[in-house]
C-alpha cells in the first residue's frame, strides 16, 4: 500500500480515517491532529506551563515528545509505584521517562511513593483491604494535583488514549456510572485548588501512539504493570474492537456522541471542596483519602502513632523555596 501524501511505502493504515501514510507523513500528520485536538478543546496555549504525567509507556512518552516539538513548554512528571515485578517495572519506568528527558533537555520531576506514604504499592496493597491500582489510582491522583500547584504549573497532561476512553465510557455506561460520566472529558478546569487536567491524545488509537513512538525511536516500557490485571476493561477493548472492526470509526462516534451529551449527567450541584485539615489539599470532608492512606499505612507498619502519622501526612509548604516532594533536578 502506498502513502496517501507521498509515493512512498505505507507504514500505517487507518481505516477510520481511510488514511495510509508512510513513516515520513506520519509524525506531521499526528502532530497536527495534536494540536486540533488541544485547540478543540481549549486545553492550553504556548504561554501555559504544562506538567506531563509520564508513567513511561507509550502514551504518555508519546505525549512529552509531541508536546515539546509543537513547541509547548511541557516537563515530565514521573511517580515511583516502588514495583519491582519482573525486570523491575519502576525503576525500568523511571529509566525511559528520564533518557526522553535527557533528549528533550526538558525536566522530569520524579515522586518516590515510599518515600511520601511510607510503604511502595505492593506493601500499601497488602496492608490496605484495597486493590493495588485503586490506591494507586488515589495516590497518582494526589501526586499530580499537589506537584502541579506547588511548582505552579498551570495544567497537567495525561496520555489516555481512545482505546483507554472507550473502553472507561463502556463500562460507565453499562453500569450507569451517572458520577464518573459527569467527569468523563478531556478537559476538567481548574476549580477550588484542583488543577486543570487534560488529555491530548483522547482521539488517537493505541496504534497510533505506538507508532509515533516507534517512528521517533522513543524507547517505552512494553510490559504493563503487573498489578493493572485489568481483565473487565480488557474484555471491553476486545469488544470494542470487534465493533471497531465492522464498523470503522465506532469508537470516535461513541466519544463523540456522549461529549455532545454529557452535560444530561452533570450533577446539579457539585459537591464543594474544601482545604484538607492536615495537608490542605482539596477534599469533600474533612481529611483528604490521601492523608488517611497514609496514616492508616503507618499505623499498621506500627511506624508512628496517629499524632506521628499526621505529622508525616502534612506537608511543608513550597514558601520555604524547598520542593516538598523529591526532585532530583533540583
Ligand atoms: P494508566 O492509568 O496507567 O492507564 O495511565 C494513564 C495516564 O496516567 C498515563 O498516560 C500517564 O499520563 C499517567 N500516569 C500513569 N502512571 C503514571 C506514573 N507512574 N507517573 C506519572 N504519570 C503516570
Ligand atoms: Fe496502578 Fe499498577 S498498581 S498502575
Ligand atoms: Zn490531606
């Protein structure tokens, strides 16, 4: 098959697009969709500081990479799980997020979980009744907004993906999540001490993420975490791949089509936010979930007393010209 732009050999075809280009068409043609979908969505401008969350996958190194070649001001945020799984899943993580730095002389700002909660993933999972990713999904979450704010960033990008959002989409949809699909959307604004959040590459396929990796040689962690088992979203993938299959474009059409309807789900009042008591982090109640991971953490480690567990939750502030959490480029 040939490039539709040149007389090249095709590398890729897109039947949703009905689009082949070849390896030199195609990092153009998906920086350009890039930025239609950051301009769709007023997601930032060249003046923004942007912080990428980078887990050192495919996604998210994609992003950094693109980002940075549109010319946006964008760093790499990259939270230490503490994984050691087979061939050491973290610290491999870690390894890709930083040589992409290195390329792009950009900063990457790096977050030790064990060192702010007190236990890595695999000892929160066992010492919580939780499942590993949902502490996880907590902690990143916590991570993102507080590093953002205290090194005043003014919004954070993630690397989520079409496939990612469909499948979430599916899910909330089946089960009636009416609270998740009010969030659900590429673009949060910032609001009561939450960060802007945003998601540029919402319209790309897996396959394209991965391919713009692969044609702009940026090395990426293949294997997915060993705790992301994942089976009922991988069930929907394949589902949704199935549809995809008969019908190209089914995917794009169901984001679409529920971004054009969502506000049916937004809640009549959002509840309101309020300054954590002990980190001063936004939460419904309170002490934030975050402050009480960690304390109930502690406690069972029988590392601190409550009083010593709060201590340790609640953070100093950027005032004192330090950066609260770990950053080796500091
Ligand atoms: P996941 O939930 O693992 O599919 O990741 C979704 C997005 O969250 C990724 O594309 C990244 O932008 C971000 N992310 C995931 N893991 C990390 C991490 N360890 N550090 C920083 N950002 C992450
Ligand atoms: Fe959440 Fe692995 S435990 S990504
Ligand atoms: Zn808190």
């Amino acid at each position: 098959m040939r490039c539709r732009k040149c007389p090249k050999k095709a590398i890729i075809y897109m039947p949703e697009h009905r689009l082949a280009l070849c390896s030199a068409c195609y990092s153009p043609w998906f920086l350009e969709h890039t930025e239609r979908t950051i301009r769709k969505f007023k997601m930032f401008t060249r003046r923004d500081r942007i912080l990428v969350a980078v887990s050192g996958g495919k996604d998210s190194l994609s992003l950094w990479h693109a980002l940075h070649t549109l010319g946006y001001e964008a760093d790499g945020f990259y939270i230490d799980l503490g994984i050691v799984g087979r061939d050491g899943y973290s610290e491999q993580s870690k390894q890709r997020c930083q040589e992409l730095a290195d390329r792009l002389g950009r900063r990457l700002h790096i977050v030790r979980v064990a060192e702010q909660v007190g236990a890595p993933i695999p000892e929160i999972k066992d010492l919580t009744a939780r499942e590993a990713c949902s502490a996880c999904g907590l902690i990143k979450r916590y991570f993102m907004n507080r590093y953002a704010l205290e090194a005043e960033y003014d919004v954070i990008a993630t690397g989520h993906n079409l496939d990612d959002e469909v499948a979430v989409l599916f899910s909330n949809v089946l089960h009636w999540n009416r609270g998740y699909l009010a969030r659900q959307y590429p673009v949060l604004d910032e609001r009561e001490g939450l960060k802007k959040k945003v998601k540029p590459f919402v319209y790309f396929t897996e396959k394209q993420t991965t391919v713009y990796a692969l044609v702009n040689r940026i090395a990426y962690v293949r294997d997915e975490c060993p705790y992301a088992l994942g089976a009922t979203t991988l069930s929907y993938k394949d589902i949704l791949a199935q549809l995809e299959h008969q019908a190209p474009g089914t995917k794009r059409r169901f984001l679409d089509g529920f971004y054009q309807i969502r506000a049916l789900f937004a809640e009549p009042e959002a509840p309101a936010l309020v300054p954590c008591s002990r980190c001063g982090q936004p939460t419904t109640a309170g002490v934030c979930a975050y402050c009480r991971l960690v304390e109930h953490v502690q406690r069972r480690r029988g590392l601190a007393s409550t009083s010593v567990a709060a201590e340790a939750a609640s953070p100093r502030s950027l005032d004192h010209q330090e950066p609260v959490l770990h950053d080796p480029g500091s």
